[in-house]
C-alpha cells in the first residue's frame, strides 16, 4: 500500500514538474515572438515618423538664406539706426512669416542684437534682445548656418532656430534666424494616440505627443552636461537635473525600456542628422505579455488535458478489466436475484388476487348484512301485498259467480298492481345482491340510484315509523361510478340514519341532492342523537361497531367509504346543530376521459 501511495506521489510531482515546463517553454516562446513583432511595429513607426520630422523642418530651411539676400534686410544690418531701413525689414520679415508659416522671423547684428523682427509691434518683441550666447548665433558665425531647439527666453515657448549669415564682398554683416514652431507635429501624434517624441543630442525630449515625456532624459545626465544646458539657457525655466530619466534599461540594442505609472514601454530610437537628435517611439509591452501569458496557460491546460487523458485512459483500462472480471460475478448474482424476484413476483400477484377476492367478500358480505337487516320488512313488504292479493282474487271470484264484470275487471286491476309492486320490490333485491364484477367507472344516474335505494328500505322505514323524505336537484347531472355499489352505499347510510332516530320523538330522515361545478353533493340527515366524539374518531375502522353482537359487522362504513373513494368521491360524517347527525357523500361529474380526482366536501 506504501509503495502504491509513493508511485502516486511521485508520478504526481512529474506531472506538475511537466506541466510547468511546457508553460514555460511557450510562455517564453510567446513572449519572444510577439517582442520581436512589436519591435518591428516601433521600427515602422519610427520610420514614417522621420519623414514627418525631416519635412517639418526642410519646410523651413531655405529662409535664413533667401532673407539674406533681400535688400532691406541688408540695408539694415548696414545702416544701424535708420528707422526708415529697420521699418522696412520689419515689413518685409513680418509679410515673410504670414506666407511661410514660420513662428517667428529676425535679424540679428554682429554683435547679436536684434535689429529688425517679424514680431517688432507684439507684446514680446525680439527687437532690442541679445542673443549672442545662442548656439545658433555662434554656429552661424562660424560655419554660415546653425541649428538649435531651445525654450525661448523671451516668450517662453520653445521652438526650432535656423540660421543663416549675411556676407556682403566676403564680410560677415548679421545673422537671420527663424523660428519654427514644431507644436503641431506633436499633436498631430497625440492625436493619432502615437507615443512619439524628439530628444536633443544629450538624450533629453523637448517634443512629445504624451506630455509626460516633455523635458525628461532619457538616462541619467552628466555633471558636465547639465552644466552646458544651463550656459545655453537651451530649456530656460525648467529644471532638468531634476526629472526622473525615462529608461534607466536597456532592453536591446537600439531599444530601451521605459517605466510609466500605467505600463511598461519598448522604446525605439533612430538618430536624425545633423542635429544629433533622436527620434523616439514607443509602444506597451503588456499586450506582448497578456498575449504570452495566454500562450503560456493554454499550454498548460493542454498539457493538463493530455495528461489527463492519460490518466482517464489507463483508469479506464483498469476499469475495463475489473469488468470483464466481475462480469461472471455479476451474471451470477443477476440469474440469482430474478430467480428470486420471479419467485417474488408470483407471491404478490397470488397475494393482491387473494386480497381482491377478501373485498369482494367483504363488499357482498356487507350487502347480506344489509338485507339481514332489512329481512323483517322485506318479509312484512312482500306478505302483505301477497294477503291483499288473496282477498282480491277471492273477491274477483265471487263477483265472478254473481255476474258482475265491472266488478271482476277491478279487482284483477288491483291484483296486477300488487303482483309489480312485489316484482319491483324483487327486482332490487336480486339487483342489489349480485355479484357482479364491476368494471371502470361509468356515467350513472343517481337520481335513479337514490330512488331505487330509498324503495328497497322504504320498508324497513314504515317498520320503524320513520318518515323519509328526499329533496332531488332537477335534472342531476351524471356522475363517475358504479350504479350497484352506489346503491349498496346510500341503502348502508340510510339504513343507518334510520336506526338512527329509533329513540328519537320525531323519527325523520332527510336525503337531498344537488350539483355544482366540483361534482354531485348528496346529504342524509337525521333527528337521532348524533355521533359522540369518542365514536366518531373510529367510524371507519373495519369491524368497528356500536351494535350488540351479531346485530352487525362493523363494515359498513368502511366499505361504503372505500367504495366512494374508489370512485374519486369523498366520505364525511358532521354533527348537525339541531341535532342528529348529517352525512355528505360527494361524487366527481362524468366525463369522456374522466380526470380521477378526489374531491373535498363543501
């Protein structure tokens, strides 16, 4: 058992160990192949974005020159003072900046003052400045041009300077700057959602499309460098040593990784020349991992699954063989166990065709206990109409012998009234004696049923001096059951509403009848003394009776109960509050297809 528990251990561990080794190896293969697809995304920006830059700035290039060369521009850098020359250039460089495009426009003097600019009536004229400490003064009056991104020091908007010297017979006279402002582009990537910027030739961004790369160093900056942006006043107003790098890693060559608050970037780079600066585009990395890790948990799933499937093959076979194993077992036990269910089977049938034939019994029994009850009026009910019928018949012979026709035809008229009397009262006893087997519930009368009940113990009824009067709903509608055994129950329940009353002062007994939507209500009240409560909690016990011994069998009510429910109907026995007692027997509507449904007593 140890050595079974050890096995499961460690097949166990191997396939975890399994299981996470193809996660990984895919996770890891996921993760490259989409690195290198978002690589070459950056790679593709960068591309395009390079274009955009260039043309942005060619767009501008050729105006320091062509400035140069215009007559007033010269006329002023040669005469100093003249306010007819300098309003003239002023003219001219502001009619120059409406056609071009260009920021701003001016003309600088060898000593780097300002003498004429686009701007010369704006509050923040350039008119008056000194800007002999700029990179693009100093470039251009040492090679003819320069070129410098820097934050204005006098309108604080950063901007693109291009510069171009003015020689006249070889002799260096000024300098003519203009100013681009290169806003637009970036937010021209803003929009587009592009995370695109420019960074100067120490590392630092001045143009982004996402604001939180404006002035920040793409790593960290040198003591030195820091202090020659401070002597250029290049980013004037802002605080550089103090921003947070962009991407203290490397991530390959020519890429870096940048940390913002909401995702980790690929960061490309391409240089632009001559200026030294870099093109920057960057791209989120968590769409390369969301896509490794789904890689990664699909593979182990799969991985779960075929071992899985390994698993639940190697069961099943184990299974299977203990099938075939147990199958011999099993075929035994089955071939046993119907032996004994057929065995069992045999019983019960023998045993409810016993228990049927016991109710048959039971229910005729109960009929021949009525009858013997009813014996003595049956007798008194029979003799008298066959006494009259006697002394009838003599009569009719004497008036015979007298001649007297009128007389003979009377008395013979009456003597066939006797003679159906007794056959209908002969009819219903044979009816009610039979031993018919009743079939599924039928549509029966029961008007009729009540009527011919109330005939055969009409008898017992004169004998008792009990007046019995029945009130029938017109036109009862027919009900589910057996005419024969409903009969046996309302001859059982009137006989008893009959005994009922034998001690009561007025001995009546009172059978109605009527229909609503639940079916046909039948009630049988008497003026005898009622039920006690004692006795009224065992009324329907089999062989349960008040009577002396051999008066009755104590079945009568539960038969008749029996009988009723058989027939979807419903028993009930209530006190009545005059007194006596008030018997309701309710009975279900036929129908077609009659619905069996035990009905509940209004």
């Amino acid at each position: 058992m140890q050595s079974i528990q050890r096995r499961r251990v460690w097949l166990g561990l191997v396939a975890v160990f399994v299981v996470a080794g193809v996660a990984l190896g895919c996770w890891r293969l996921a993760y490259l192949r989409q690195f290198g697809e978002v690589e070459r995304q950056v790679q593709d920006r960068l591309t395009i974005n390079l274009r955009s830059v260039e043309s942005e700035i060619e767009r501008f290039r050729y105006l320091p020159g062509v400035i140069g060369q215009d007559g007033r521009v010269v006329a002023a850098l040669q005469q100093p003072g003249s306010m007819t020359s300098s309003g003239a250039a002023n003219g001219y460089l502001q009619a120059v900046r409406g056609m071009s495009g260009a920021d701003e426009l001016y003309v600088l003097n060898l000593a780097g003052q300002t003498i004429a600019a686009s701007n010369w009536d704006e509050p923040g004229s350039f008119v008056g400045h000194n800007y002999a400490f700029r990179p693009y003064f100093l470039d251009a009056m040492a090679t003819g041009s320069g070129r410098f991104y820097a934050v204005g020091v006098t309108t604080g908007k950063p901007g693109y300077f291009l510069s171009g010297r003015v020689d006249i017979g070889g002799e260096p006279i000024g300098v003519v700057v203009a100013k681009v402002d290169m806003g637009p582009l970036a937010m021209t990537w803003a929009a587009a959602g592009e995370m695109s910027a420019v960074a100067d030739r120490d590392g630092i961004v001045f143009l982004s499309g996402d604001p939180r790369w404006n002035y920040r160093p793409l790593q960290t900056l040198a003591g030195d460098t820091i202090e020659l942006l401070q002597a250029e006043r290049r980013y004037d107003g802002i605080d550089i040593a103090a921003a947070a790098p962009l991407a203290p890693a490397e991530a390959a060559a020519g890429s870096l990784l940048i940390n913002l608050p909401d995702d980790t970037y690929l960061l490309g780079r391409r240089a632009i020349e001559p200026d030294g600066w870099q093109l920057l585009s960057a791209l989120p990395l968590e769409p390369v991992e969301r896509e490794a890790r789904l890689v990664g948990g699909l593979a182990a799933l799969i991985a779960i699954l075929g071992l899985g499937a390994l698993v639940f093959a190697n069961q099943r076979r184990q299974i299977v063989r203990l099938k075939l194993e147990q199958n011999v077992i099993l075929e035994r036990r089955v071939a046993e166990r119907t032996q004994a269910l057929a065995h069992e089977v045999e019983e019960r049938r023998r045993t409810e065709a016993e228990l049927r034939a016991t109710q048959e019994n039971l229910i005729h029994a109960a009929k021949l206990a009525a009858l013997g009850r009813m014996s003595a009026a049956i007798v008194h009910e029979v003799s008298q109409p066959l006494s009259a019928l006697d002394n009838t018949l003599a009569a009719a012979d004497l008036h015979a012998q007298r001649d007297a026709p009128a007389e003979v035809h009377r008395n013979l008229g009456n003597a066939r009234n006797l003679l159906r009397r007794m056959q209908r009262t002969v009819k219903h006893l044979r009816t009610f004696s039979s031993r018919r087997e009743p079939g599924p519930p039928e549509a029966v009368n029961i008007a009729t049923v009540l009527e011919a009940a109330l005939d055969i113990v009409a008898p017992q009824a004169r004998d008792g001096a009990v007046r019995v009067e029945k009130a029938l709903g017109p036109e009862l509608p027919r009900v589910a059951g057996n005419a024969v055994r409903l009969e046996q129950v309302f001859i059982n329940l009137v006989l008893n509403a009959i005994e009922a009353t034998a001690e009561a002062e007025n001995r009546e007994v009172r059978v109605t009848a009527r229909s609503d939507e639940r079916g046909v209500s039948v009630e049988i009240a008497d003026t005898g003394p009622g039920i006690p409560q004692t006795v009224r909690e065992r009324l329907f016990e089999p062989f349960f009776t008040t009577k002396s011994t051999g008066e009755s069998l104590g079945l009568g009510l539960s038969i008749s109960r029996t009988l009723v429910e058989e027939f979807g109907g419903a028993l009930r026995f209530d006190v009545r509050p005059g007194g006596g007692t008030l018997v309701s027997v309710v009975l279900p509507l036929y129908q077609a297809e009659p619905v069996r449904k035990r009905l509940a007593p209004a």
